[in-house]
C-alpha cells in the first residue's frame, strides 16, 4: 500500500533538490545563470514546465505570477528555460520510480512483479534542430522529424521506471536492450521479475539475455519466428531452440483457428501455468498502451511548450513525472477508501484524468507552500470524490467526437 507520508518525502525531496545550489549549478547551461534575483528564478522555471502547462503561454505565465506584482513575457520564459538542462527534468523524474521509496511491499501478481517494455513515435516541430537531433521519418508524400520513447513500465504498480527516448533511428528492439539493463529489474528474494513483449520483440538474442539475467518473459510472436516454433500444432507445447552450441527451452501456446494467428512463448514451465494462464498474463500488457493513451491524450504530450530538443526533453520527463505522481496519489488515495469503493453493486475507482489534472495544476503550490502535507491532504480529499465505475467486460464501444481522433482544442502554438 502506498502511504501518503511517503508521497510527502518524494515531495519534500524534491522541493529540496529544487532549491539546492549545487543542482541549480549542475544544471544551469551557463556560468551565471540564475545568480542574481531575476523575475524568473531557477524554481519557477522548473515547478512552472512541471504544471504541464496547457492554455496558451502567455495566459499560463499570467496565471502562474498572478500573486506576483510582475508579469513575464514567453520571449523571456523562452530565453530562461534555455538555461536549463533537460537533464534536470529526468533527475526528477528519477525521483519517482522506485517503488520501494514508497512501500516495502509492491503489489505483485501471482508472485511476480509484471513489467512491460513497448515504443511510441512521438511528433516533434519541424525545424532543422529537431531533424538533425532526432531524425527523419518519411512516407510516400513527405518526411517529417519524429522522436521515439521505449517506457518499463511496472504494470502491477503503475510507474513508468524507466525510459529510453532517442531519435528515431534507433529502433525499439535497441531500446528494450539498453532497459534489460535498468537497476529496477534487479530481482528480489520476495519475488520475480517478468516482462510482456509485443510482436516487435521477439529474437533469439533477446531470449538469450533475458535468460541470462534471469528475467521472466512472455512474449507474443508471429507466425513467422523460430522453426521450432513454427512447427508447432496448436496448443500448449515445449520446445527446444539449438543455437550456436546453445540449447533453449521454450513454452509455445499457439492458436491459429482465428483470422490472425496468436503465438506467445515464454519460459514459464510450471502445470499451473496452462494456456489460460498465459492469455491472462498476455492481457496486462495493454496497460502499457493505456498509459501511453494517457500520455499523449490526457497530458498532451506531444503539445510541447517549445520547439528545440531542449524543450521537447525538459516537457517529456516532466511529463513522466507528473504521470508517476498521479499513479501514487490514486494508489495511496483508493488504499484509504478502498471498502468504499468494492463494497457496492459496483466498483468503483478513482478518476484517473481528474487527478492528472489536479496533480499538475497543484504541483506548483506542493513545490512552494511551507505546510505542503496539509495542501496533500486536501488534494487527496478531492480526488476521493471523483469516482468512475470499473467496467471490465464493455460490450459497447463508447462514441467519440474530435478530441478521441484529432485532439483538437488541446493542441497550443509553441514557442
């Protein structure tokens, strides 16, 4: 269970961090940055770029300073934020994915805490700094620049742990390498680690190392992978992969009687662990599209604040951070109502999009505010009344307008 005195010590830790000298230096792309009393000091910047902000620039600045006898032009945000490394932004993104800061007993499934590692293309502006640090997507009409984020995302906990997010060139299978290597996967006696995988993923060499760090894996293939898959009739089998003197085992479930084939393979061996088992286990990945949905739909990730690189990578960790934020206010907000929630005809769960909201319009006054466990509580309280019924068997595809597809009036001009 999550504690609300631990989301107060990531806050704390963070306000901390913030205000420190030696962060403020470590980050400040130039010499006397920030040195002296300005409008824009190097904590405004960061807590304002944390609030996620959504309404034009100048409106947001406004509203930002209002209690303030100044305003602050875009032009001189622009020029600040500048100054600042983007590297700031991950250091308190890094802040909070360690989900031991914040419980000494994750929520596994099954004994095993379930991550899933899966790639999204992210539109970047067009602009000659932006081709030149992420690269060129093309099709058959134009080409255009475009970033690539690869997230591990601790499915049974709801935090992003850890991202990859580069030009587009390197592809998500280089991704998935370089987070095998995330210190989160460091397994505990307490339980194991196991990794869902989409079609794009499945190889020998990523086989092999998972193997090899001793992760487990479920991964969906396609009908076109290993011979000794291949071969396989359909259902639940075990099969051996000989590869350059190296001998693998491999669980197969395999089902082809549909328009499209649906193969997973894994190294889970045990009885229990049957046909079933594996759909089920399969079906958690889609958590990770959902929290990319909530990235680019309910956080507008993609409506970046600036133009260049710098800006791009400064709104993405923020971005992520607010996210892990969210996930553990929910989490801790439901674990003090959760009789209230289950009780009923119904469960219930908290309003995902309300707390994303509220998070990133309040996150200002928790990063200032001297009583910032009392401005918690408060915040907690709200979001305990923004209930959303859980249906887990929808038959009926809800109807969606403009914002489902285009998104439209939530797109700002960038600087």
């Amino acid at each position: 269970m999550i504690k609300k005195n631990s989301i107060c010590k990531l806050i704390k830790n963070v306000k901390t961090l913030i205000s420190s000298d030696e962060f403020r230096t470590k980050h400040s792309l130039e010499d006397n940055a920030f040195t002296r009393n300005r409008k824009l000091s190097f904590q405004d910047i960061i807590s304002f770029i944390l609030g996620l902000p959504r309404k034009s620039l100048p409106t947001e600045l406004d509203l930002f300073f209002e209690e303030k006898d100044f305003s602050v032009s875009k032009q001189a945000f622009s020029k600040a934020r500048y100054k600042i490394s983007s590297q700031a932004f991950e250091d308190i993104f890094q802040m909070s994915t360690d989900i031991f800061q914040f419980t000494s007993h994750p929520k596994t499934w099954d004994g095993y805490r379930i991550f899933a590692i899966d790639g999204s293309d992210i539109a970047v502006a067009h602009n000659k700094k932006n081709e030149t640090e992420f690269g060129l997507k093309k099709n058959n009409h134009s080409s255009y620049p475009m970033a690539r984020l690869t997230a591990l995302y601790d499915v049974t906990n709801d935090l992003i742990v850890d991202v990859q997010f580069t030009g587009i060139s390197i592809g998500e299978r280089e991704h998935a390498h370089r987070l095998l290597s995330s210190g989160t996967l460091a397994n505990d006696r307490n339980y194991k680690n196991l990794i869902i995988f989409d079609r794009g993923y499945p190889s020998r060499a990523l086989i092999h190392e998972l193997e090899d760090k001793g992760l487990s894996y479920l991964i969906r293939c396609s009908h076109s992978f290993l011979s000794c898959v291949n071969g396989c009739p359909d259902g639940d089998h075990t099969v051996t992969d000989i590869y350059k003197g190296r001998t693998t085992q491999i669980r197969v479930i395999k089902d082809t009687s549909g328009e499209e084939p649906h193969i997973l393979v894994s190294n889970l061996f045990e009885d229990r662990q049957d046909a079933s088992y594996h759909q089920n286990l399969y079906h958690r990945r889609w958590e990770i599209e959902t929290k990319y949905g909530e990235l680019k739909t309910k956080m507008r990730l993609e409506n970046f604040s600036g133009k260049n690189p710098q800006a791009i990578r400064q709104d993405l960790y923020a971005a992520l951070f607010i996210s892990n934020l969210s996930a553990l206010m929910k989490s801790s907000a439901e674990a003090e109502m959760e009789e209230k929630l289950t009780s009923g005809k119904h469960k219930y769960q908290l309003n995902r999009s309300y707390i994303i909201g509220i998070v990133s319009r309040y996150v200002k006054s928790l990063l200032t505010v001297p009583n910032y466990k009392k401005q918690l509580t408060a915040l907690i309280t709200r979001i305990q009344r923004m209930r959303s019924i859980i249906r887990p068997d929808r038959h009926f595809k809800r109807i969606s307008g403009h914002h489902g597809t285009t998104n439209g009036f939530y797109i700002r001009v960038n600087l």
